[in-house]
C-alpha cells in the first residue's frame, strides 16, 4: 500500500513538473516571438548572480531569514537574465537560419554553429528556469546556472564571428 501510494505520488508530481516546464517554454516563446532586436545582457552581474560560492558566502554571513529573502530576489534577478538569454537565442536562431542560405561556405558552417548553440542553450534556458523557481521555493538549495552563462558566451562567440563574415562593418554583441 505503502509503495503504492508513493508511486501515484510521483507520478502526479512528475506530471506537474512537466507542465510547469512546459507552460514556461511555452509563454517564454510567446514572449519572444516577435522579437527583432538582440537584448544586451551584462554577463558579470549574471556572472554573480549565477556563482554558488556568492550564495554560500551569504549564507554563512547572513541570518537564516534574511538569506531567504536575499536568494530570492537574487533567484528573480537570475531568472530574468536567463529570460533575456533564452531571448537572445530565440533571435539567433532565426539570424543564422537566414544565414544558412548564404553562397559562402564559411558562413554556412558559423550560421550552422549558431544555430546548434542556440537551440542548445534555450533548452537548457527552459531547464534551469524550472531549477530558479523551484529554489524560489526552497532557498537553502543550491544550484549552478553556470552551463547557461558558458552557452551564452560559446553563443556570443559563434555569433559575433557570422556577424562579421555577414558585414564586416556591423558587429553583432549581445552580451555588454
């Protein structure tokens, strides 16, 4: 009975965390649909927000209380930016879709390098959403948002080089 009543536990919380994954993906998409312009994101303070050893230093220099207050809108902060670089991807990969009609093979292979990266990295964006609010609910967790800052930059890096293969006189930064 025991086993039992745990399995239709897990099995309805399971469900549930698919659905909010889901509804995040889903209302992030239709936030950035329309979306034409690359937003700048300022990697050192997602650099900061994203470190656990800035958590774990202001969890042993703060009240317990006021450590959950502080990571959550540090959490709130670090979802935001993550938006905005799921954002960016979504853009990214309509830029290097377009690309990848180009007659010049370099910029074939960038835009087919941007493209890789950016589905990557808005996947994992969706992921680690889930992971911030889910912390939101329990602060004491820790995670690392790291593997997104590092996609970002991979993403800021593959871009930049199909912008410039694209027009040289125009540079391509998303990240300030």
């Amino acid at each position: 009975m025991n086993l039992a009543l745990l399995l239709v536990i897990a099995a309805v919380i399971s469900f549930l965390v698919i659905v909010l994954v889901g509804i995040l993906v889903g209302r992030s998409r239709l936030q950035f649909a329309d979306a034409t312009q690359i937003q700048t994101v300022d990697v050192e303070a997602f650099r900061n927000l994203a470190d656990p050893r800035e958590s774990e230093y202001l969890q042993n220099r703060l009240p317990a209380s006021d450590f959950r207050h502080i990571q959550r809108i540090r959490m709130r902060a670090l979802a935001a930016y993550v938006q905005v670089v799921g954002g960016n991807a979504v853009v990214l990969i309509r830029i290097g879709q377009l690309a990848l009609n180009s007659e010049s093979p370099e910029t074939v292979e960038a835009a087919r390098k941007v493209v890789d990266d950016a589905l990557l990295l808005r996947r994992n964006a969706g992921l680690v959403l889930l992971r911030i609010y889910i912390q939101l609910l329990w602060p004491d967790t820790g995670f690392a948002a790291t593997p997104i800052l590092e996609g970002y930059q991979r993403l800021s890096g593959s871009a930049m080089l199909l912008s410039r293969l694209r027009n040289p006189a125009a540079i391509l930064r998303i990240s300030a």
